[in-house]
C-alpha cells in the first residue's frame, strides 16, 4: 500500500492511503418535476402501516414542509410544475403515484384503493392539458412511480402490496423500455420507492431486507456497488430520496445514509418531511419527475 504521512493538530502522524479510489466526480442534470399542495392533506383513513388517523395532523405543517421541498428543488435550479389539489383527497400530495413519464410517454396510474382512485383521473387531465397527447391509462393495478423506478436504463418495477404484477408487462409496452420486476416483502415498505431510489444510471441505494431472497440477487447483479441502508436508514423513509445525479434530497432524520451516498461523491440536502411521512410518504412521494 502506497501512503502519505501528514501531521495532525498534536504533531500526531495522519496515514493516508495514497492509493484509495476517490468518489468519482458528479454532475447535476436539472429535472422538471410535478408537485401538487397538500391543502386538503389529513389522514382520515389506514391504508399503510404508517397511517393512524387517531394521531394528531397538522395541514398547516404539512404545507409548510411542501413549500420548503419545493423551494429546495428551486433553488438547486429544477423547475417545479403545479397541479391544483381536489377536497377529499388528502394523498394527492403524493403525486409520485399518479403517472410515469419516460421520455415523453405516459402512463398513468390505477390504484388498488378506493380512497386514491380519483385521483388517477385528475392527473390524466392535467396531462392532457399541459401537452402530452396520448397518456394511457393502465389496465392493471399500477400505482406509478411508487413502483416503477426508472433508472435511465431500466425500468425498476416493484410488486407485493400495491401495483400487480402483470402491470409490468404493461409498463414496458407503453413505455418501450426494459422492465426488471423486484418483489417486496415488508408491509412497512409497501411501495419501491421507500425501499430503493436511484442515484445515478449505474448505481442506486435500497435496503436489502424490504425485498424477496431473489429480488436481492437481481438488484446484486445489476448495481455490485449499490449503496445498502440499514434498518435504521428505512425506518425513517430514508430511501424516499431524489437525486439529480449529484444533490440527494432526503428526510433530515436519514444521517446515516447522507453519510453513505457522501462517500460517493454527492452532497445530502436534508428537507423535514415529518408531518407528511405520517402518511407513508417522504421527498419522492411528492415528487413526479417529467422526463420529457
């Protein structure tokens, strides 16, 4: 081993290994991304482990929360587009759920509960309102990019709890890219993406645990230098991150893993999603990207 000998505040000798790879050089692209306000956001019903509605809500907190999400992709030069949110549904805030755009092509979303269902139709609209002509709308159980994760070269498709199996089939039809199907098996992590988010083309971080035996294998043999959270890192939606290939949006709680994808060369950029993650959702929840 090559090493480099420095001296420390006490004159205490600092060993360096001269020969240890430095975390390659990242490059942000900016994204444009669909939000919509959670003005009407509560948690009125269960349909997550996350959810009580016997637990105390603020909306007005939860807004706040938004805002300053919104604001940090602003000021990392993203643009942000604006859906207006509808009375009585108090998820739309997680406008993840509601469509997958992959170069232009969309495909919205059918979701598995009754409480969400409205909301697929009101994010058609604004689609076909804001140019894009032909959005298909699924025919199978899909709840977007709550389970479908593109990678810029696969499209990674979650199962288990929410989209069905056979949307993946679908998905790669209607969107005309390769499909790689991961099973989830933690209620807690009911979608893929509170169990794994992409950080570049070739790497991505996931908690090992959230998913079947041969799930992991694949996710070994596509990303060997995938970043892997702990427990700890999952418990907090951790995983519920967006990066732009060199800043990563995630909870503030999520130090650990901050800390992990820093040794990789991208910079953490903490948000406060607490209110929101009272419903099962973090900084991608509220997040679509328009990949146009």
């Amino acid at each position: 081993m090559t090493s480099v000998s420095l001296l420390g505040p006490g004159d205490e000798p600092i060993v360096l290994d001269a020969t240890a790879p430095a975390a390659p050089v990242r490059v942000p692209t900016t994204r444009r991304y669909l939000m919509c306000p959670p003005e009407h956001f509560t948690v009125a019903y269960s349909i997550n482990p996350w959810m009580d509605p016997a637990r105390p809500i603020s909306t007005e907190l939860a807004m706040a929360q938004w805002t300053a999400l919104k604001e940090t992709y602003q000021r990392l030069g993203h643009r942000v587009e604006v859906i207006e949110p509808a009375p009585g549904l108090p998820d739309m805030v997680f406008s993840a759920n509601s469509g997958t755009v992959v170069e232009g092509r969309v495909l919205g979303s059918r979701f598995r509960t009754e409480q969400r269902a409205p909301e697929a139709e009101l994010f058609r609209r604004w689609f076909e309102a804001n140019g894009y002509p032909s959005v298909v709308m699924p025919e199978h159980t899909n709840e977007a990019e709550g389970d479908l994760v593109w990678t810029g070269r696969y499209l990674l498709a979650g199962s288990g709890f929410r989209t069905d199996p056979s949307a993946h089939a679908e998905a790669q039809e209607v969107l005309g890219v390769p499909v790689v199907s991961l099973r989830l098996v933690d209620p807690r992590y009911y979608h893929l993406d509170v169990a794994l988010f992409v950080l570049s083309e070739d790497l991505v971080a996931y908690y090992p645990e959230a998913f079947s035996p041969g799930s992991r294998r694949v996710l070994r043999r596509l990303f060997p230098d995938a970043v892997l959270a702990t427990a700890e890192d999952a418990a907090c939606l951790g995983l519920n991150a967006v990066s732009d290939g060199l800043h990563v949006v995630l909870p503030v709680e999520a130090t650990h893993l901050a800390d992990r994808v820093a040794e990789r060369g991208f910079e953490p950029v903490f948000v406060d999603v607490s209110e929101l993650r009272k419903s099962g959702g973090g900084p991608k929840c509220c997040t679509m990207e328009l990949r146009d």
